[in-house]
C-alpha cells in the first residue's frame, strides 16, 4: 500500500479544530517536522512512566495498551480521514504510544531495560522486517496503522526478554 502525500501541512490550529486528530498526532508530537515516530514514542514512554509511577502498575498499562489499541484503529481511522483518506502518515503516532505502552508493561523495570526497550521498538518500526512490512503495507485503514507498531512492540519485547535472561 503506497503512502499518499498531504494535500495541506497540519498545524496546531488544526489539530485543535479536529480533537480526535488531536489524539492521534500523539497531543502534538506528529507535528514534529522530522521523526515524529521518535517522538510520539517519547511520549509514550513519558506517559508509561507517569502512569507506572503513580501506581497504575504494568497489569493496568497493559489493558490501558489493550484499550489503547482497539481505540486506536478507530482514532487513527479518523485522523486518516482528516487528512485526506491518508494511509498512516508519519505524524499519526497513537500508534507509537500504545506500542510503548505494551512493551514498558512488558519488559523489566529500569532505567537500563526502557532504553534499550525504546531503541528496539524505533529500529523495529524504523526498518520493519517481515511481518512488520507486511502489515504496513497490505494492511489499510486504523488497524494498518496500528498493527505494524504493535507487531514491532512485540518483536521488542522478545528481544528484551532474550537480552534479560542472558544479562
């Protein structure tokens, strides 16, 4: 599936003209002029630690992952179509939140582990090796977007895993 180009550049304003957009630009990390994937997953792991340090616990980032993602296809759906029927333009990083989300309920805890949680996942989601690049290609609308994330927050955290029974 190619990826079509904007008719128009998003900006603040419009974000707060379309809140679902608003949502799915990652509260105005899309907006970021270059690797806007970089920074919604910033965000992600931001919000993962604010909710991981006021006691959610990572059995409640989970669901709140779950919760994120089945939301998620339909936010990014919509903001798609804010766009222009876009398909998974690079400022559209719910995406990169959700995954975030699952992979720090996922992996040890520690300073340690969340960079090396966090560079994986952008390698993943940089250079999408199979399935990664198939579901970001053949597969269209909300659950396009949302599934090549989570497949490469899943191949994270399998890594990690590895790396913290060797380590």
């Amino acid at each position: 599936m190619e990826k079509a180009q904007l008719a128009f550049r998003p900006t603040w304003s419009w974000l707060m003209d379309n809140k679902i957009a608003f949502v799915g630009f990652g509260f105005g990390a899309g907006l970021a002029p270059k690797a806007a994937g970089t920074w919604g997953s910033l965000v992600g792991m931001l919000l993962a630690g604010l909710l991981l340090g006021c006691g959610l616990g990572k059995l409640g980032l989970f669901i709140l992952a779950v919760v994120g993602f089945a939301a998620g296809v339909w936010i990014c759906k919509q903001t798609e179509l804010a766009l222009g029927n876009v398909h998974d333009y690079g400022g559209i990083v719910w995406d990169e939140i959700v995954a975030m989300f699952l992979v720090y309920a996922l992996i040890p805890q520690g300073l340690f582990w969340w960079v090396i949680g966090f560079a994986l996942f952008r390698l993943f989601d940089i250079f999408k090796p199979q399935p990664i690049k198939w579901a970001d290609s053949k597969v269209s609308g909300g659950l396009g977007v949302m599934l090549d994330d989570v497949i490469a927050a899943a191949y994270t955290v399998l890594v990690v895993g590895v790396l913290a029974l060797i380590f």
